[in-house]
C-alpha cells in the first residue's frame, strides 16, 4: 500500500482580492415581490473586479520530492482553462470521462513549467528542451533518481506522449512517438531497474472508434429476477445505455501493454486488452494485471465489470489466472459491504514477487453474524502453491505498510462502529500470531497517533521508515486538539508502544511535516504559514542544537492588500449541550464595537458522527493562511461581508441511533447556534444572513431555508435535494429508501418546497459526473419552488462537472452569488430596523 510523503501539493489556492468597502443603499419592502432577472442575453458575467482578481490571480506549484529526499520538482500550475477547452469534446461511458481526442482521461488543467531544486541549497535547475507549450498531466522520479518521467497532453493536436527528463544533464526529451492511452490509469510506470518504463499504448491498428448510423437495431433490454436477495445499487452517473455506447467503451478502453526503454526501444508485452491496470513486482520479472470482459452493465462502472485478475511474465505469457470476478450490479445493504473473492490485492513491496489480497469471510453481507469477517491471503511466485493466511480479521481489511520480513502494519475498520484497530505482522512469518498495535475511534481525532511514514527503497516501492533499532517506525500526524490542530512527528517503539516526540507545531505557526530527509526522523522537509504568511516549504534539521529553520522555497503573499484579515476559530454550545467550531473571518479595518454588524455568508458541510464527544473536537487551526480563495465563502470578504466558514453541523447518532433519524432538528440546532453566536459577538445582523454550501452542503441549505426562518437568503451548488433519487443509500446513510422510508422523505428539501420562504440560489453544472447529485435534482426543486410561488434562480453551467473548472464558470458563478447577496441580504431591513439605510 503506497501512502508515502513524496507528493506535495500547497493546500489551497493562495488567491485573493481587494477589499470593497460597503456601499450605502436604500431599504426595499420585503412585503412587496422582487422580480427575478432573467438569464442576460449576453452571456457569461463578470463580477465585481475585486471577485475577478481571486480568478485570475497566480497559483504556487506543486511539489514532488524525490526518492533520495534530495531534490523536488516543481511543476508550475496555470491559470484557470476557458470554456473553449471545457467544451472539448468529452464522452462518458462506464463511469469514465474520456477525451476521444487524446484517448486520456478528460481533464482541463496541466502543468505549464517544470524545474528542479536541490533541499540542501534550494538552488533551482531549469531544464532545457522542454515540449512548448508545456501540458504535463502527470509526472514520476524513476527509482535511482536519474530520471523524470512525464506525460505531455495536447487536446488540440490529441498528442498524448511520455517524455523524460535527465536529471544530470538537465534536458528533456520525448521518449517514444507511439501515443499512450490514459483512459483508465496514468499510463506508465517506472519498472524497479530504472532502465525501462511500463507502458500503456493505443491499441495497434484498432482504426477509427466506432460510429452509430442512428438507427436503432432494436430495444435496450434489462431484466432481473427474484432470489438474487436485496442489493445496494448507487446512482450512478455516466453510464453505458446501449450497445453503441458499449463498443465505443471498448474501443477506447483498449491499450496494449509495452515496456520502453531508455533509449526508445518498444517492445510489446502480450495481446491488447480492456485493461484497468498493470504493476510491475517489485523485482521486476512479473506484471499483475486487472482487465475487464464483457457482459457490461447499464446500472454500474467499469470498476463492477466483470474482471479477470492475473499474472503475466515479460512476454506477455499467462503464468496464473488468481481471479475471474462476475459482474457486480449492487452489494449487500450497509457500508460495511463489498464484494466476495479477491479484493485490494497488490504486491507486497518489501518481497521479490508476492501477491496480497483480502477474501470476505462473510459473503460480504455485514448483516451476517461473523467471527471473523475478512482473511488476508498472500502466494508467492511462481504461485504454484495454495495462498497462505497471513491475519484473519473481525472487521473490514483496509490496507497493509509494509516494513520487512519481521515487520507489517495491518489495518482493519468497520463503519457500523467506526472502530479501527491496527496489527504488527511478521509476512515472513504468517503462523506468529498479530500483535495489536493501536485501537480506537476513527472519530476521535484528539487521540489519533498519526500514519506510519513510508519512503521509497531502491526499487521505487514504499515501506515502513524502520529506526536503527529495527522496532522503531514513525508516524506523522494532524496532532489535533483544544487548541486547535497541531501536526507533529512521533518515533514509537513498537515493543512497548512508547512514542518520543520529535517534532510538535508550535504557535504562532502551523507548521506540518511532509517528508522524514533521514534514517532516524531528525531532518524534516516542512510546509509552514501563518494568518498573514503564506505557505512556504522549510527544512529543519532536528539532530542540531539550535540550529535555524532554512526557508527553502519563497512564495509571496498573493494578495498582501488582504494581510489586515481577521481570523478567529471560535467555540460554542448546540442547545443540546454539544460543542461547536466555526472558522470566524473579518473584512480588513472591520471594527464591530465601531462599525456594528454586518451583514454576513455562513458556509458548511454536514457531517455523521457515532458520538458527541467526537463530534465536538476541534477541527482546523486558528494559525493556517487566510487563502481568499474563488471557491470558498472568503471570497465575499472582498465585497464587505462578515464570514462564518465550515461552522459545525455534526449530525450524531450514538449506540444503536442512526444519525441521520433526527437530522433536521440537529442541523436546525446547529445553525441556530451557530447565528446566535454570531450576533452576540456583533459580527452579523441577525436579518441579514445568508447560508451556502456545496454538494450535501448545497442539502443543507436548501434543508434549512425549508425549515427555518434564519437567513434572508441560501446559495446552493451541485446539491441534491430529492432523496427518493438515491433510494440505495446517500452519504454515510446506508439504509435503503424501503428499510428508511420517513427518514429519506423527512431529509427530502424537495418535499417541503412549499416552506422555503427565503430567495434560494441554485447553481449547478449540466454534466455533473457526482453520484446522486443529477442536474435534474436542482431543475426539479426550481420548478416546485416556481410553482409554488417562491423566490429562486437556477444557473445551469455548461460543459460542467460537480467541480466548475471554466474561468467563464466560475466568473459566472461569483457574479451569480454577489448579486443575490446583494438583493436579498445587504439591502434587508437590519435587525430592529424600520427604516434606516444599509451601510
């Protein structure tokens, strides 16, 4: 299980833009109707300049460290792509978004620049010979650090090729012309020598794809049976609908594997197939590979087809079929639940060429009494012998860390409980018995010990950073409590569980670990930011006595006009005792006890819980950046307003109680907290208070606009809003339409359309790719609400997914939201207002 440090990204986008002071303008009656513009003839808008400056403003690059933990790359990301390049053509079929053009993966935003940087100088390494214009969709250090590999993507040419980058002599060049095929995977993967790539290529001479004459052959026919039990099947979007979708599916699926040498060379590995994946052991003599077959299905992804799971030597020559997986159309019902047969299998990394796998001891049902509900199994090339038992688990297998022979960490989960325990395995050694390392609440963050590091070994894989000693392993984690999060790096002895604490953010700093730089955990590569300093990467060498932090990467603050924003995480009580925390921001020279309340954009996202003393811990950090980014509510700190971002709305339902059986009266109580709050404090006008969300935060206005009178106005994006849609379950919600029935209707906004009472914005892409949140979800509550004589807009965005990606999208989006901001929250009555004018 790969879960190493190597990939940094700076979190969030550092944007933001001027502020604008609140304007003066007259008080309308809210007793006489407000008409509702009808879409602008013209176009897209654009909003306030101040909004456009957050769209347009520079992004920091990412950062990828390299397997020796002496270098980075750094790939420069661009702004953000025009609705031209949305619009591209796209197809969706099987649960896959492909462009036909570059047979890729459908995305819109690729690296532009590519440079290098050495950690113990932070001297830069630019590169000669880079393709222009630059379009890297991904990139991968080869395992001896000579090389980067990279995959340059040109839509407009449907260019799709693997380039590579010699570190030594600071060039790039393109590697092959064959194109690749990244419709299902990146693509290439570096093989553990160093010396060749594993390839995925279009298929060789498969011709054009395949073209309906739009004339149907017949009916698209389904039919089931009884017996086959009750089953959980999702909403699906994208899916196949017919038998020309079906052939245009395979027609792109199909690649045919290869490895590329150095130097060029092409040699093909087998016949072309549907294939889903191919990893390399790591010694490199075998290749696991996962391809799918057909009968498909109109009801499920490509991920549920039925799936051939086998081993292949260099040749391409079958050497053991471990699997042949039939067609999954639905699991039993609950979260717990997942298919029978192989599932999660992968190599072990610290072995030459051993498989790992988990088996359902079950059926897979979690309704089913069962001592032991998972088994992982392990065979060993030339997988001629019966798999061997390495843990039999009470619980669901979640992944391994391996470290050695002597030294794995497994873990198991089960959602019912949200219990996870964590066992210490000797792989070498199955018949030891597991030694129980940690268990606990996934929800109790306060005493969560953090992840196991992992780094890179010399062929590329991931395992355990082990200590000196041998049983020693390091673990990084959020360090969250009271004060807020705090992210540290422990070394903990796993004989006696004991942990030494190697490093501890400290205030007034976040600070957060991002690569162990040494074999005992005391050189440490950082990311550091504070309110008013942005993220910067920093290097701390522990084993040195005051020695200095070393600044290695020196990003400027994006918009320093916003440096005199106020950030505040604030606590407070539900009225059923649970503790709360919202995330409180000021407009720069905002004095409440001066300037008196302002109006005010409060922004969530709901969340279950199994207890409420999880559910009150504290999230977050009052020391991270103020990023005024585009997409978030901060972003109206630039027109004036007061800001409650990521307040809480724990949704609990301890012991046998399911959350969301009282999900309304806690939302409610956990927006009336939340706004009492607020006004006690001064920040917020009581009557001119505005709510929003995305997705099941989009849920959660619409929910609250229905039940309470709390806010003049509610701005939702990409939501969902009929549960009787989903009826297989939504959320964390595992209960079906028929075992919930009062549940799903109760939670249903669209079933009380009739008691929105505030203006209600809808915002919501045409193409949204989101399981259950069907454009049509946002149409259909718009025409109730119409219907019935309420206040709402809806915005359909062209060419968009459940993420609005377009720079014309998101304008629209910001010009959408301000203008409804301003017609229904800064131009209401104030509290206790009969008349005075609106600062």
């Amino acid at each position: 299980m790969d879960r190493s440090l190597s990939r940094l990204a700076l979190a969030g986008l550092l944007l933001a833009a001027l502020p604008l002071a609140m304007h003066s303008t007259a008080v309308y009656s809210q007793a006489a109707p407000v008409a509702v513009a009808a879409a602008p003839a013209g176009g897209y808008q654009l909003p306030p300049k101040p909004l456009q400056a957050l769209v347009d403003a520079p992004r920091p690059p990412q950062l990828s460290i390299s397997p020796h933990r002496d270098l980075l790359a750094l790939t420069q990301a661009p702004a953000l792509p025009g609705i031209d390049v949305v619009a591209q053509p796209e197809l969706k079929l099987a649960g896959l978004r492909i462009n036909p053009r570059t047979y890729a993966e459908s995305r819109f935003l690729f690296g532009s620049d590519l440079w290098l940087m050495e950690i113990a100088s932070g001297k830069e390494i630019h590169l000669q010979g880079l393709p222009q214009p630059l379009s890297i969709a991904s990139s991968s250090w080869s395992p001896d650090q000579r090389y980067l590999a990279f995959n340059q993507v040109d839509a407009k040419s449907g260019s799709n090729e693997l380039w590579l980058v010699d570190v030594a002599a600071r060039s790039a060049r393109r590697l092959t012309d064959l194109p690749l095929n990244t419709v299902a995977s990146r693509g290439y993967a570096w093989m553990p020598d160093s010396q060749q790539l594993l390839v995925q290529l279009r298929a060789e001479g498969q011709g054009a794809a395949p073209v309906s004459n739009a004339i149907p052959s017949g009916p698209n026919v389904q039919e089931t049976q009884a017996g086959q039990g009750v089953k959980a099947i999702r909403t699906y979007q994208d899916m196949l609908r017919n038998e020309d979708d079906a052939r245009v599916f395979e027609h792109y699926l199909r690649s045919q594997s290869a490895l590329v040498d150095l130097q060029g060379k092409v040699t093909r590995v087998g016949e072309s197939a549907l294939t889903l994946s191919v990893d390399a052991s790591p010694d490199g003599r075998y290749l696991l590979r996962q391809r799918v077959e057909r009968p498909f299905s109109y009801l499920v992804p490509v991920t549920e087809f039925p799936r051939h799971i086998e081993v292949l030597d260099l040749n391409g020559k079958l050497v053991k079929e471990i699997a042949s997986q039939p067609l999954i159309e639905g699991l039993p019902t609950g979260n717990d639940a997942v298919r029978t047969g192989v599932r999660d299998i992968e190599w072990r990394s610290d072995a030459p060429a051993t498989l790992v796998w988990a088996e359902a001891q079950d059926g897979g049902d979690p309704a089913r009494k069962a001592d032991i509900r998972d088994a992982v199994l392990m065979q060993t090339a030339p997988f001629d012998h019966a798999p061997v038992t390495l843990a039999k688990l009470a619980t669901r297998y979640q992944g391994t860390y391996w470290g050695n022979g002597n030294l794995a960490l497994i873990s198991e989960f089960w959602w019912k409980t949200r219990q996870v325990k964590e066992w210490r395995v000797a792989p070498d050694h199955p018949e030891q018995a597991p030694k129980l390392v940690r268990e606990g609440s996934s929800e109790d963050r306060y005493k969560n010990p953090g992840k196991p590091i992992t780094v890179r070994d010399e062929h590329g894989e991931s395992r355990l950073l082990i200590a000196a000693d041998g049983e020693s392993i390091f673990r990084l984690g959020e360090g969250a409590s009271p004060e807020g999060n705090r992210p540290f790096v422990d070394k903990v002895d796993l004989r006696d569980g004991q942990a030494a604490r190697l490093f501890h953010s400290q205030a007034p700093y976040y600070e957060a670990p991002q690569a162990v730089l040494d074999s005992e955990g005391q050189g440490l590569l950082t990311s550091r930011e504070s309110p008013d300093e942005p993220t910067n990467f920093f290097v701390r060498d522990g084993s040195a006595k005051g020695s200095p932090l070393r600044a290695l990467t020196h990003f400027p603050h994006p918009t320093p006009q916003l440096k005199g924003v106020k950030k505040e995480q604030i606590r407070y009580k539900r009225k059923d005792g649970v503790e709360l925390t919202a995330t409180l921001y000021l407009p720069p020279k905002y004095d409440p006890k001066k300037d008196g309340p302002r109006p005010m954009l409060m922004w969530a996202y709901p969340t279950e819980f199994k207890s409420a003393e999880a559910a009150s811990q504290v999230t977050d950090s009052p020391y991270r950046f103020n990023r005024i980014g585009f997409w978030g509510p901060q972003v109206f700190l630039a027109m004036g307003y007061t800001v409650l971002d990521n307040f809480a709305v724990p949704i609990v339902g301890e012991g046998s109680k399911e959350p969301n059986d009282t999900y309304i009266p806690q939302l409610v109580a956990s927006a009336e907290a939340a706004v009492d709050e607020v006004v006690r404090r001064g920040v917020a006008d009581r009557n001119r208070i505005a709510v929003g969300g995305h997705s099941y935060g989009a849920f959660m206005t619409a929910n609250l606009l229905a039940h309470t009178r709390l806010f003049k106005a509610g701005i939702a994006r990409s939501g969902a809003y009929n549960r009787t849609l989903t009826p297989f379950g939504f959320q964390s919600e595992e209960r079906n339409y028929w075992q919930a029935e009062e549940v799903y209707n109760t939670m249903s906004p669209f079933n009380y359309a009739d008691h929105i009472k505030d203006a209600l914005l809808m915002i919501h892409g045409e193409q949204d790719n989101n399981s259950g949140t069907f454009p049509i979800q946002s149409e259909r509550l718009y025409a109730a609400i119409k219907g019935l004589g309420g206040t709402a807009r809806l915005v359909m965005l062209p060419n968009e997914a459940h993420a609005y990606r377009a720079r014309e999208s998101i304008m629209e989006m910001l010009a959408e939201s301000n203008e409804w901001l301003e017609r229904y929250v800064k131009q209401a009555k104030p509290a206790g207002d009969a008349g005075k004018t609106v600062r």
